[in-house]
C-alpha cells in the first residue's frame, strides 16, 4: 500500500489542485475516488465522512494520518518534500502566494460549490441557468481580482518563472470557469499562464479527463 492516499473526485477543482502539487513533488499516491453525487454523495456517507469533517473532498491520507483543505495539504506536501518548492523562501512573497490561492480557495471556489447550489436549488428554486449565472458571476469576480495581482508578478506563471501554488489553483478554476462556460476571453493573462502550466507532464497528468474515476464514453 502507498504511503500516500488521495482521496479526490476527477472535476473537483480543490482535488485538482492536490493532484497537481502531488505531481510537482514527485510523490506517488493511491488514487481512492468518493464519488460527489452517487447515493447523496459518498463524501456524506461513512466511512468517507469520519475522515473529512468539512464532507468533502479531498483527503490526503499520509502514513495512516488524514488532513483536509487543500491549502493545509499542499503546505504540508511542501514540508514533506520540500523541491521543488511551491512557495517563495521569502516571508511576504510567500505570503502573496498564499493570497493568491485564497483568492481561489475562499473567494471563488466555495460560491460554486456542490452544496451551495443544491441550496440555492432547494431553497430559492434556482433552475440550471440562474445556477450558472451565479457560478459565472463569482469567477469573474474571482479571475478579476487574480489578474489584476498577477499583472504585477507574473511570468511564465503566476509568480515569476517558476511554478507555484498559485498556479496550482489557477489551473483547476479554469477548468471549472470552462465548464461553466464563463467568458475566459476577459483573461488573457491567465488564459496564457493557464497554457503554459498546461504544456508540463504533471498538469496535463493531474487533469480532470485523465483520472481514475473520469466517466468513459
Ligand atoms: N476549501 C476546501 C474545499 C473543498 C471542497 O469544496 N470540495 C468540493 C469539491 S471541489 C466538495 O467536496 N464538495 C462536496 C459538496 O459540496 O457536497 C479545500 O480546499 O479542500
């Protein structure tokens, strides 16, 4: 059994980033898959929901011990194998890292989030249009408010020349922003770190279509 084991969903941009940071570090992982809508969704169900107590997904599993978030999980994968490093040595740059994957992580991300729109499903009667208007609305909102950090840091990637965990939550909410069919024409900056990102071995492997679990036609 491997030291290490994901549980993730294949569209699960917050599992996505995991898988990237998984990549980046070279470390190899089980991939255990909780599907989200299958019997009320397996992450509501034990024995997944003694694992996580958010019931979400994902959970890094790492020599029997859980730990969710996936901020908390890639700053841990980052301790554990500290190259290539996902975050800047110094104490602010690191810090503007770590608003960058904020402005994801809790500033995007939880609006559109499976339960959230369920809710807004049950208790305001939103039909799927009035459910993508509002997915639509936070990422722009979301991808604005990246652009207008990163303008001031990027290069290839988000920050500089190398890759950080910025970029590993940038590359998941455009995969979620396609999906939800915002405009990414607004976003040329990120489109283009987005396509740089794209062109390694470890974000085309960490990609939705290419998991464990992604649905075969
Ligand atoms: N902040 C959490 C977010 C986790 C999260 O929202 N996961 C979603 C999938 S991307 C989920 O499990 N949703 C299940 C639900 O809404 O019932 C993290 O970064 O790990």
């Amino acid at each position: 059994m491997s030291e290490l084991i994901l549980y993730s969903y294949y569209r699960s941009s917050a599992s996505h980033r995991v898988r990237i940071a998984l990549k980046l570090k070279g470390l190899d992982y089980e991939y255990r898959a909780v599907h989200l809508l299958n019997n009320g969704g397996e992450q509501n169900t034990s024995p997944y929901n003694e694992l996580n107590p958010s019931r979400q997904v994902p959970t890094l599993i790492h020599k029997g011990r859980a730990l969710g978030q996936s901020v908390a999980i890639i700053e841990y994968l980052d301790s554990l194998r500290p190259e290539p490093p996902l975050f800047p040595q110094d104490a602010y740059e690191r810090a503007r890292v770590l608003q960058a994957c904020e402005i994801v992580n809790s500033g995007i991300q939880p609006l559109g989030n499976l339960s959230v729109l369920q809710q807004l499903q049950s208790r305001a009667g939103f039909d799927q249009d009035k459910k993508t208007e509002w997915v639509q609305h936070w990422v722009n909102n979301g991808l604005q408010a990246l652009t207008e950090m990163v303008q001031t840091t990027a290069g290839r990637y988000c920050f500089g020349n190398l890759v950080t965990a910025a970029d590993c939550f940038l590359v998941p909410q455009i995969f979620n922003a396609i999906r939800f069919q915002v405009d990414l024409e607004r976003f040329p900056l990120l489109m283009r770190i987005h396509q740089t990102c794209m062109e390694l071995p470890e974000f085309i492997a960490s990609a939705p279509d290419v998991q464990p679990d992604t649905p075969r036609p």
